[in-house]
C-alpha cells in the first residue's frame, strides 16, 4: 500500500483485517477491501474513523466471499498451542532424559500442566477476543512458560516424593515426534496454500523477492516449537559431565 495514512488510520486497518480475518473472509477480498476504503481516503481526506464508522462495524456490514472451512483459524492458532503443550512436555523430560534418571511427577506438576490444559481446551469460549487483542494471545503463551518452569521448581527430588515414575525417554521421543508431526503438518498446508490467501494490495504487483522471504518465514515459523527443542537437547547434552 502506497498512501500515506496516519497512526489512528493505520490502527483501524489493522482492526478492520482483524475483523475480516474472524469472519472467515479470503486473503485477495480483503486486499480489495483494504485498497479500496484507502483510495476513498485519500480522495476525501477523511480520517477512517470518520468516513467509516468503527472498523468492526465496517466489517459487518460488508458482504464478501468468505472461506468457509475456516482454515485461517485453525491453521494459525491450534497448531501453535499443540506444539507450545508437547514443548512444555518435553522440556520437563529434557533434564531426566539426558541424564538417565526417571521423570519423577508430583501433583503439583500436574494441576500446573492441568492450568495450561483447561486454557487450550477452553479456547474456543475466548478466540475471537484473543484474536482482537493479541496481548491475550501473549498472555496465553506466558501462562504456558510459567507453568512449565514452575512444574519444573516443584518437581520431586527423590523417587519417594514423587508420585508418579515414568521412564524419561519414551516421553521426550513421543513428545519430540509429536512437534515434528505438527510442524510437517503446517509445512505442508504452507506449501499447498503458498500465497494464495495473502493481503495483497491490487494495485501493486507483488515482488518475487517479497514473496520468497514470506514463504521462507513462515516455513520457519512453522519449525519453531522442534528448532528450539533441538536447541535445549543440544545445550543439556553438551552440559553433562
């Protein structure tokens, strides 16, 4: 996009995406969208807010093709809190693992893996106010983090305090399959999707070297939760005595 808007305007055609992007709506209809509301404002000189009511409400009122098997949704969020929960698992039988010892679980730790369990299963109740306001979405993954490192500080120190025993290995294997599973799974809807959903301005032809670095990052987003597991793997082993 070309025209110069100012910071309220940028706001509302961030809200207005937000908005579209919930209600399904396709990558090429809502650059139409977003084009077109920005050529009306710069032909009038009005400010967003005031040409066209509240972005949400804007949105609403619009009638534009819509992809109704939600692919946007659940593509963008599910994938990520299935991996951020098989993370948090590995990272608790990273330790135990590397050093041949058994992963000792308390129920402490467990009512902590429960608190990260109840958020993901009731996501559904809170997406669309997660989506609007992304500092949710980070409050998620934050609630996640700290109930995986404070699992970690109440973790049992000796077999007779624990109350579960598990072998470490199986687990740090299931769970390190289960993120590459995922991860596979969202390179392949990358691959098939490429650009095909992009917000893309109609006036402009997109680069060739703008759409590779696009696809290239969200290929490597989609291999975040295995890289940094890898990471960690490599940092316990090469610590060891």
């Amino acid at each position: 996009m070309t025209t110069n808007i100012s910071t309220s305007d940028k706001k509302w055609f961030d809200d207005l995406i937000v908005e579209l992007r919930l209600r399904q709506v396709n990558g090429p209809a809502i650059g139409d969208t977003v084009a077109s509301a920005r050529e009306l404002l710069a032909d009038s000189g009005q400010h967003a807010e005031d040409a066209f009511g509240p972005a949400r409400d804007y949105a609403a009122a619009l009638e534009l093709p819509r992809d109704v098997q939600s692919r946007w949704r659940n593509a963008a969020l599910w994938p990520a809190l299935g991996g951020l929960a098989a993370f948090l698992g590995f990272m608790q039988a990273l330790v135990p693992g590397a050093t041949g010892e058994p992963l000792l679980v308390s129920p402490a730790q467990l009512a902590l893996l429960g608190v990260t369990v109840v958020l993901i299963a009731l996501l559904p109740l809170y997406l669309d106010v997660a989506i609007r306001h992304p500092w949710v979405l980070g409050l998620l993954f934050v609630i996640g983090g700290a109930a995986g490192f404070l699992s970690s500080v109440v973790a049992p120190g000796t077999i007779d305090d624990a109350w579960l025993v598990l072998a470490a290995w199986p687990w740090l294997v299931g769970l390190a399959a289960t993120m590459i599973v995922i991860s596979v799974g969202n390179t392949i809807r990358t691959l098939r999707r490429g650009n095909v959903d992009d917000i893309t301005d109609p006036r402009q032809a997109p680069t060739a070297g703008r759409k590779r670095s696009t696809f290239v990052l969200a290929l490597v987003t989609d291999w975040l939760f295995p890289l940094f597991s890898a990471m960690m793997f490599a940092v316990v082993m090469l610590t060891q005595p």
